[in-house]
C-alpha cells in the first residue's frame, strides 16, 4: 500500500510539464512539452497523423515518474500542418535532425526518439539525417515505434506492398511495440527483416488483444483500458533493451534515395476489375463447426471472399449489407465465404450471437497463413471469383453491397460461365 501511494505521489509531482521552445537555424521554433525524470533517460516523442491526445500526457506523466524524461515535439503546429499522414511527409529531416542535436545537447542524456502509426517515417528520416549532419558525436540509444505503417501506401488487393526505402537504410537500435489486431501485426515478417538489412538490432513486442491506438480510441475495450495503463511500463521495459545494444556508434549509409511522396487524398471504395493474378490462392479452411472449404469446390459459382475481424469496424458496418445481398441471389450460384483472421471461435460466435446476425459462411484463418498468402494489407478487404474460378474484382475497405451497382457487377458474372 505504501508502495502503492509513493507511485501516485510522484504522478501528481510530476504532472507539471514545462512548455519551451527550441529555436532552430531556420527560425522555426519548435514547442517541446517537457515531463522532467531524474533518470539518464530522455525520450523525445514525436507526432503521428492522429494528432495530439490526452493520453500522450498521461503516459508522459508516468514515465517522469518512473525516472524517465519526456520531451513531446510538437512538430505539425512548428510548420503549421494538421494532423494527418500527408503532413508528416512535408516535416523537414534536416530540421527534426537539428533537433535531436539540440534535445542532446540540451539535455545530457540518453535520447532515444519514439513515434507511432505514419510518424515512424519523419522518425527514420531525421534519425539518419542526424547521423549524417552530426557524425562522431553521442549516438542515439534508439527508437521506439508502436504500431508502425512503413509502406509507401496499402497496396491494390493481391499486390505485394512496398516499404519505403528508409527501412533499409536505418542501422539503429529498434524496439516495436505491435497489438496483435492489426494489419501491421501481419506485417512485421518483413518489416524486421528489413529494418535489420543495415545493422539495425530490432526488438519486438507483441500486445495480445489490442488494436492499433488502443492507448486513446474512444471505444477502447477493457483489454485496451488495461494495456493503455501497462504503456510506460512496456515503454520502459524497451528502454532497457535498447540501451543493452546502444554503445557503438552508428555511421548511415549515403547509399539511400527517398520515396516520393504518396499523394493525398483516400482512394474511392468502389469494386474495380482485378490486376493481379488472376488465379486465386490455395484458401481451405474451416468454418464455425469444423466442416473444411476449399475454394476450389465452388467452381461454377460466383463467390465473394471477404476477410474481416470483429475489432475491425469497417468491417462490422458492411456486413448487413454482404447479408442482403446473398439473400438477394438466393437460389443462384452465389456464395459468400467470410474469412476471419486469427480470432477465437468463441468469440467469434460471441459476436455473431450479440453483434450481428448473418447466415453466410465464415470461415476461421487461425494463423493468418491465408491472409498472408492473399496479400492482404487493409481490413476488410474483398475478391469477386467468377464462375471460371479466377478473381475478377477486389477492393480494400468496406463498402455498401447491396446497391445496384454492386447486384450489377455479380449479375453479370452469373450470367457469363
């Protein structure tokens, strides 16, 4: 108990954050909110396209308390952007590098940089940048992404996805920290790999039950609450790792050109005739009562495969309409397979029973093999076979099924053998 009040005594002392600025050569002044911790360890933590929220301040608070300091760059405000994934490509390297510089100096610490989702990317561009502009000097103690989006752009269904080329040009130390329910979980085989191609010492840690930005969605589900509050702790826990392979100096590589920039905008979700191979991949899988599917016995058919989650809400919102469209066709050769990645049957059948309420077949990925083998980078995302068997539309995201277009699109597919 006693234990107990010292903590909270410390988070209330702590929760004092000094707001100062650092002036760069540019004459951009940077806003830092600084979280004072006696230890030698600083992080400096930079933004994603979500923007500020409530809990980066929370957690920064308790990890002041723990000993570790927190400066939050509040970099989109320093060059006027809002917050989104687009912006983050317009922050300078050169400029974030000389902020590093300065938060080194300034603090005589260990820096180690952090950022999530898209702000992996300004992270791994300005940590090289700095590695180049400043070599020879106190080298980083490493990076912590959580729940990083390291590809050019999600990628047409059935495509292979592209990582920026900052991937393989980062030598430094790195600590992921991934939830399990996300499409970058299923990511991660390629990733580290990539990561490591320069030198870089990767270490990965894996949250069970959690989705992406489980530290500040709204609808975060008790698991995530938890999660949210065990954060500093796995933070710290990194922070060790990380500085067990930080001693050597790092030099970057020239050998590196960036990518060009993804242009703004979403793409429309619509269904569009497929570009890939048209061959579908091995999918054969159970369903709810064990009964096995092989894809190709539906041969002669017209079958939308659809691979979706529970956690996924886009994936939620288009499933009555994926309803009302096989009660459409019924009676025709139409079939709907559902796909659901990697959860437990019970809970699966939980949300069926509690959340919705369809009939056609899902279908369980217990180890993510077929959606791994179907390339699938965004949820929900879907394929419409023809009769011949081959793939003849895709789309990523969720869409409305039951409107003309689509019971077009399926009505002539039907009509063709």
């Amino acid at each position: 108990m006693l234990k107990y009040v010292l903590v909270l005594l410390l988070t209330l002392f702590s929760s004092t954050v000094v707001v100062a600025d650092i002036l760069l050569e540019s004459d951009v002044e940077v806003p830092i909110d600084r979280y004072s911790g006696t230890g030698q360890d600083l992080v400096l933590w930079l933004p994603s396209e979500a923007g500020d929220h409530e809990t980066y301040r929370t957690t920064a608070q308790a990890l002041a308390a723990q000993g570790t300091e927190v400066w939050f760059a509040d970099l989109l405000s320093a060059w006027f952007l809002s917050a989104a994934g687009s912006s983050l490509e317009n922050l300078p390297p050169d400029a974030i590098a000389e902020l590093i510089e300065k938060t080194l100096q300034q603090s005589g610490k260990r820096v180690y940089l952090m950022a999530s989702g898209r702000g992996a990317i300004p992270l791994l561009r300005a940590a090289r940048q700095w590695q180049l502009k400043y070599p020879g000097q106190q080298p980083l103690a490493g990076v912590i992404l959580v729940s990083p989006n390291l590809f050019v752009r999600t990628p047409e269904p059935g495509m292979d996805g592209e990582l920026l080329p900052i991937v393989s040009a980062t030598n430094l130390p790195v600590y992921i920290i991934q939830p399990d329910k996300s499409p970058w979980y299923w990511q991660l085989k390629r990733t580290v790999p990539a990561l490591e191609i320069s030198g870089s010492t990767v270490f990965a840690r894996y949250l069970e039950n959690v989705r992406d930005r489980f530290y500040y969605r709204p609808d975060a589900t008790p698991a995530e609450q938890a999660r949210s509050n065990q954060l500093p702790g796995i933070i710290v826990s990194g922070l060790k790792l990380l500085k067990s392979s930080a001693q050597q100096e790092r030099r970057a590589s020239h050998n590196y050109t960036r990518a060009a920039p993804v242009a703004e905008g979403k793409p429309e979700r619509s269904l569009r005739p497929y570009r890939g191979r048209p061959q579908p991949p091995l999918l054969n899988l159970p369903d709810l009562d064990n009964q096995q599917h092989n894809l190709a016995d539906y041969r002669g058919q017209v079958v939308l495969v659809n691979f979706w989650a529970s956690w996924c809400p886009p994936c939620v919102h288009e499933m009555p309409s994926m309803q009302n469209l096989q009660d459409h066709f019924a009676g025709q050769p139409f079939t709907i397979l559902a796909v659901n990645m990697a959860e437990e049957p019970t809970a699966i059948k939980r949300f069926l029973r509690d959340d919705v309420k369809v009939s056609f077949t899902i279908l369980q990925d217990a180890d993510g093999s077929t959606l791994n083998r179907w390339k699938v980078f965004a949820y929900p995302t879907s394929y419409l076979i023809g009769r011949d068997g081959t793939i003849k539309y895709a789309l990523f995201g969720a869409i409305d099924w039951d409107t003309p277009d689509v019971m077009s699109i399926v009505n002539n597919l039907l009509a063709n053998q």
